[in-house]
C-alpha cells in the first residue's frame, strides 16, 4: 500500500460529465454516498489528495450551463458553479460579498472555485457565508424528484457537515431584493490576504434617518459554522446608530461567540479581534447605509 | 476507472494521451514532457503549477486533465524561445528577479495573464495578481521590478 498523504490524487474513480441539471440528480439518486459532485475542484481535489475523502464517483459539473450565472427575477439568484471572480466582477454593489470575493484567495482560486462549492465544503472558516447570512440568503436544493429551499442559516450543521441529503444538489443561491437604504461590509483577519481567514465579520445595516431599522451581524471562524450574532443584532435595532453604539455592539458579538484555538489564531485572539472587526464592519455599513 | 484518450492543446502542439480520469493537467502536462510547469505544494498554495488555460491563470495540480480538453493551455515554454524571449521573461533574467528559479515558471504565467488584462497595472493590482505565487528565496521586490519594465517593453512595442 501507498504512503497515506503523498499529494498525489491516487484514489480511483469514476467521472461522470452530464449536461444537464436533471442527468446529476439522476446520478445522485444512483450512486448516493459514495459519489462526490465537484465544481472548482479548489477543495475536492486537496481532500481527495489528503485521502480524507474517497468517491468512488466524482461527478463534474462544469458543463451544467444552467448552474452557471447570475440572474435578477426579484430576487437576485446566483447559479451555484458561479465562479467567485465573476461574482466579485458582476455584484459590487453587494459590498460585504464583493469584499469576501475579493480577499477569497490568489487569482488562480478566485477563477476556478465557486460559490456553491465554497457553501457545501462547509468550512467554518468561509468567506463568502458571513456575508450571504446578513443577507438573508436562502439556497435551492434538488434531488431528482424534489426541490426544497432552505434558509443558508440552516443549511450549516459543523465542519464538513450540511443539511444537504445524498441524493441533492446545491442549485442557487438566493439573495432578497435589498431593502432601500441598506450598506454591507466584511473585513477578514488572515495572517496574508490569500490566506484563509483567523476571525471574518459581515454587517448589514438598513437606517431610517439616525435609526436602525435592520440589522445583521455574521461571523466566520469563531464557531463550529459560519455563525450570526443574533442577540447583537436585536439590540441595534430600533436604536440611533453612533460610534459608541458600534464600539458596545462589537462586544457583545464577541461574547456571543465560541472560537476555539488552533494553528491559525488562539481562542482569545479570535474573541477580541471579532469585538473590533464587528464595530469597523458596523461603521462601514452605516456609511454605505446612504 | 477507465482511461480515455483526450486531446491536449499545449503551446500550439496537439498531443493525443489515453488518460485515467485522476490524472491532474498538472501530471500530464510533465509526463508529455512539459517540466517547465513545477510540482510545488499539489494543494493550489504555492502557483508553481501556474498555467494558462485559455488566457486565465489555473493552477494546473488542481485541474483534472480532461477537464483541459479541447481547452487552449499555454505554460511559460510557449511564452517565448531562447532566441526570441518574451519581454517578462527578458525582464526576470536582467532584473535577477529568479534566484533558484522554481517559482519562475508560475510567476511569469500569473504576470503574462495580468498583464494581458492590464497592460498598465498600478502596484497593489500587481500585488494581488501574484498573491498565489510564493517565492522563498529573492523577496518579491526584483519580481516586481522586472513586471513593470516588461509591461513598459510590451507598451511601447505594441505602439511600434
């Protein structure tokens, strides 16, 4: 037997190329378990290399055109094999999701990993899923003979781990039309930019005058998933925004949240890191709030 | 698992190879004879596997092979010859911006495919457009030099 961790994509597998949204979910109701869809390959292909995970199915869906693209019908609605350079291109006026694109990786991942991808790796330390959660985002899944649509907030489980049975597929990311005066930010802590972040934090305020009317906090890197703030959140609203707010609010989400040590950042960095990146996102929101 | 044979478009070349579906562009590209694309990290970290395909910057250990097919690839081979370099990589040997070299292959790609976007890129654009290509030996201050002195070269070539 080989070696366990030679980086060299040694496991066996068949590869499936279909064309059609309906020719994968008929692949996954066959082969279930033991397959694997794969879209940027950015974390799939690491995993298999590492020999973490072993499909003996990997199904490719680059060449589904129907999960490629971003459309607005109401909602705006993001193809789930959408790359994250397109989306950071296409969308800058999601602010909090052009900065996550934007500090995602090098140039060579942005091209090449997805946002459908970066949601079902299901890493707590994601970038893209602090902002999608302010936004009240919510995911399709299908299987080959149902669709269900669920809240990103309950798509997340753990590590690794999502809601998302065998047989379904990530489809499309949703985001509700935003309501008017509304501003976003994101701001990532990582050791250089292209690294995976140590603590990340998204805001979204929506202001009536002085007053918050809306208000969503999210933070990444500092649970078992991507996580919100929601006692935070609560207290914003209703209230006149001021610094000091922002400063208290900060706080408190750090209080809200259980980060643990590990190579990248220790429990106690995370937690006052998180109480300054929330009030900096929370100042730039309310700016962009115009 | 069975091997398919699959069309490669490298430098211009078409190559026909019978490939198993876990071959990465990264491997074919080598064992074809392409050893100028560099086996660094095989985890998408490091950008010595930096290659083009169809004008974008991949990295090539995070590409299954047949994913490429029909696909244009360039790696920094195609770029230019010994008797006819490309500016970028004139500029790399007269800045010193190589010292083991290893990283050069990628860097030059990862350059060659900013600089086909922004053929004037401010400094932090070029910051960004090499931010998944380490290097551990010169600093990346003479690579940098050597980008913006080809970009200058490919400037006023372009103007004749």
């Amino acid at each position: 037997m080989l070696p366990t961790n030679t980086h060299i994509l040694y496991p066996e597998f068949d590869y499936h190329a279909p064309t059609t949204l309906y020719e994968v979910t008929e692949l996954l109701a066959q082969y279930g378990d033991s397959a694997r869809v794969m879209a940027g390959g950015t974390d799939l292909l690491v995993q298999m290399k590492m020999e973490r995970r072993q499909p003996s199915q990997v199904i490719s869906l680059m060449h589904v055109n129907a999960l490629q693209g971003i459309s607005q019908n109401g909602s705006l609605d993001i193809g789930a094999t959408t790359s994250i350079q397109e989306i950071h291109r296409r969308l800058p006026q999601l602010y909090a999701l052009a900065e996550a694109c934007n500090g995602f990786s090098s140039i060579q991942i942005m091209y090449m990993a997805t946002l459908g991808g970066n949601l079902c790796n299901a890493s707590p330390a994601s970038d893209s899923a602090p902002p999608l959660l302010t936004y009240d985002a919510r995911v399709t899944l299908k299987s080959k003979t149902a669709e269900r649509v669920l809240p990103l907030e309950r798509f997340f489980l753990g590590p690794g781990k999502t809601a998302m049975q065998p047989d379904e597929l990530l489809a499309q990311i949703s985001i509700p039309a935003p309501l008017p005066h509304s501003g976003s930010a994101f701001i990532k802590i990582s050791r250089v930019v292209a690294d995976i972040s140590q603590v990340c934090a998204a805001a979204r305020l929506t202001r009536e005058g002085n007053t918050i009317r809306d208000a969503r906090i999210a933070l990444g890197s500092v649970a078992p998933t991507p996580v919100r703030a929601a006692g935070a959140e609560r207290d914003l609203i209703g209230e006149t925004f001021s610094p000091a707010l922002a400063e208290k609010i900060g706080k408190q989400a750090a209080q809200e949240i259980s980060p643990i040590s590990d190579v990248r950042a220790t429990r106690e960095y995370r937690q006052q890191v998180a109480a300054v990146i929330v009030r900096d996102a929370l100042l730039r929101a309310w700016e962009r709030a115009q | 698992m069975n091997p398919k044979l699959v069309t490669l478009s490298v430098n211009h070349r078409t190559h026909h190879v019978a490939l198993n579906p876990n071959t990465t562009l990264l491997s074919a590209l080598r064992d074809l004879g392409y050893t100028d694309v560099k086996s660094g990290c095989e985890k998408g970290d490091c950008g010595a596997c930096t290659v083009l395909v169809n004008g974008i910057a991949v990295n090539a250990c995070l590409q299954l092979a047949w994913l490429a097919e029909g696909q244009d690839i360039l790696t920094v081979a195609g770029l230019g010859s010994s008797d006819q370099p490309h500016p970028l990589q004139t500029a790399f040997a007269d800045f010193g911006a190589a010292q083991c070299g290893f990283c050069t292959p990628g860097m030059i790609m990862s350059a060659k495919a900013l600089l086909d976007e922004r053929p004037q890129p401010t400094e932090a654009e070029m910051r960004k457009a090499l931010s998944g290509n380490l290097c551990r030996c010169t600093g990346y201050a003479r690579i940098f030099e050597a980008i913006e002195h080809a970009a200058k070269q490919l400037n006023v070539d372009s103007r004749g």
